[in-house]
C-alpha cells in the first residue's frame, strides 16, 4: 500500500487507515484490490 491510497482506503471505509485495527485495515484493502505488501512511504504508522 502507498501514501496514494489511503484517500482511497479512508473514504471507502469513513475511517483514517491509522485508526484502524490491522484485521479491518486488510478486509478494506482486500475490497479495494490494493495488494497485502508492506506500507510505503511511511504515511502510516502503528
């Protein structure tokens, strides 16, 4: 996932991917056909 797709992540979802639990952060990037890789771009942090 890169900082390009949060915008994308957060408004399919309604919530910041940082606020989100890791479970609900994959279902939402599953939905979205955003490949389960390690976060780039360090714009998210656990």
């Amino acid at each position: 996932m890169s900082a390009k797709q949060l915008p994308a992540i957060e408004e399919h979802i309604g919530i910041a991917p940082k606020e989100l639990e890791e479970a609900d952060l994959a279902a939402a990037m599953q939905d979205l056909g955003i490949p389960d890789e390690e976060i780039s771009g360090g714009a998210v942090e656990a």
